[in-house]
C-alpha cells in the first residue's frame, strides 16, 4: 500500500480522490505549508498536488521539493481547473511526473498513479 500526500483546498476533491485511489494510504492537507511541514515528519510515495492553493504557491513547493531531492523519489503529480500551457511546462521543468485537470477522468488518474507508482 502506497503512502499518497493530497494536497487540496477543496472539500470534495479531498473526499473524492481518496475514494478513486482505494488501496492506498491517504494524508490530506488544504495548504503548501502543512504539506511541507507533512514531509518533514514523515516520506510519502506520490503528493498530489493541486495548484490554486492560499499561500505559498505550488511552484514555490514542487522547487523546493525539487531542490531537496524529493521529486527524484517521490513523484509528484499537479492537478487543476485551471491549466495554462505555460502552467503544465513550468511543473515539469520544476520536477513534476505528471499533471491532470478537472474535471478528471479516474481511470485516468488510476492509470497515472499506478504508472508513476510502478
């Protein structure tokens, strides 16, 4: 069983992506900051992160993330309503495995997750 990190703002995406991922062991946050300070305590197989969070910003997590090594052993897969081109390059050339926007498809979010958890 993996050890997913949700981080989302929203209630019903929070309840929703758990229940898509059945089998997998779930933490969930609504801000970058309790997330950083969830991967402080303890490691996690995915974070799945989405981008229009209060605070600091996605990108400001997924670079540090990225410049501690994280994003090598944990991917991270970033989601949103709202994806701009720009958006989806600037995640992967800061350290992102994948995206994928909502409204999503589950078995598409399924297949990533299985994918990226090998």
């Amino acid at each position: 069983m993996a050890r997913l990190l949700l981080v989302e703002d929203d209630p019903g995406y929070q309840e929703l992506i758990p229940t898509i991922l059945l089998g997998h062991e779930f933490s969930v946050c609504s801000s970058a900051e309790e997330a950083r300070s969830r991967l402080q305590i303890r490691p996690f197989d995915m974070l799945i992160l989405d981008i229009d969070l209060l605070g600091i910003s996605w990108l400001q997590l997924l670079k540090e993330l990225k410049a501690g090594g994280l994003t090598e052993k944990m991917p991270v897969v970033m989601c949103s309503s709202f994806f701009t081109p720009q958006q989806r390059q600037q995640a992967m050339d800061d350290g992102a495995a994948g995206y994928i926007s909502k409204p999503f498809d589950a078995g598409l979010l399924r297949a990533m997750v299985q994918a990226l958890l090998g």
